[in-house]
C-alpha cells in the first residue's frame, strides 16, 4: 500500500538541491503566473480599473454585463493566476522538503492546456508552458512512486 502525502512529510529525507524535475515544474509555473498577473495589471492596463473595484462597482454586476472593469479584474487578480502561482510555490515549497507532489496536479495542468488548446485552437502561447509543467509533474510524481517501491 502507498504511503501517505502526510506519511511521506513526516519521513527524514535530505532536501533536494539544484534543478530537479519538480523544480523546473514549479518555478516555470510560478515565473509563468506571476508574468501572466504583473502583465494583466501593467502592461494590459488592468489596475486602472483598481477604483471600481475597490469602490464597490463590481457588487451586483451581472457576470453577462462585462463591463471593462469587470473584464480586467477577471483577467487579472480574480483569474487563474493568484491560485496557481500558489499551486506553483507548493510544488517549489515539497521540493525542498524531498516531498513529490501527487501526479493529479500535473495532470489537472495538462487537463487545463487540453482545454484550452481544443476551445482556442492548436497553436504556441501560455499553453505550451503549462503543457510542460503539467509533463514535469507527471513525471516527477512517476519517478517518486519508482523510488518508494
């Protein structure tokens, strides 16, 4: 029987050093978000919109009238990004601690790219990088099951 998540962090292991399989995943990751948000709010204008949000312009708005405001605070800090560039320093966070994340994170990533990839067509953009982070967790989560056994 396969041990735990929690039985697995409370083994004594050496921490891992340099760039594992798991490192590259998370730190893509975690570089990808924070461009795609620092991105949305600066150069994509987004936090102009900061005023309506904070000044309560966004209560009650139906999610069909998207109005600007409501578009850049969808694109930007109410997007995917917030929750992945946490998603991101957990898998830097295990990594550190010799822990190996479960493979279901990566293949929600690569679920996500599919998604995307079927709903806006084939082509090389934000897909591709969660693409390979998606892969590098399957594979790291792979090579961690072959060394418990």
């Amino acid at each position: 029987m396969r041990a735990s998540l929690a039985e697995r962090a409370t083994r004594a292991r050496p921490p891992r050093k340099g760039m594992s399989t798991l490192a590259w995943a998370g730190g893509l990751t975690t570089f990808y978000i924070a461009a795609h948000t620092i991105g949305a709010l600066t150069v994509e204008g987004a936090a102009q919109h900061a005023g309506a949000w904070f000044g309560g312009q966004l209560q009650g708005v139906e999610f069909s009238d998207m109005t600007p405001a409501m578009s850049a605070y969808w694109f930007s800090v109410n997007s995917f990004g917030p929750p992945t560039f946490v998603v991101g320093l957990t898998v830097l966070w295990l990594n550190r601690r010799g822990i190996t994340p479960p493979a279901f994170i990566g293949w929600g990533f690569l679920a996500w790219a599919a998604l995307g990839m079927i709903t806006g067509g084939p082509k090389i953009d934000q897909d591709l990088i969660i693409i390979v982070a998606g892969a590098l967790l399957v594979a790291a989560a792979r090579q961690g099951a072959r060394a418990e056994r």
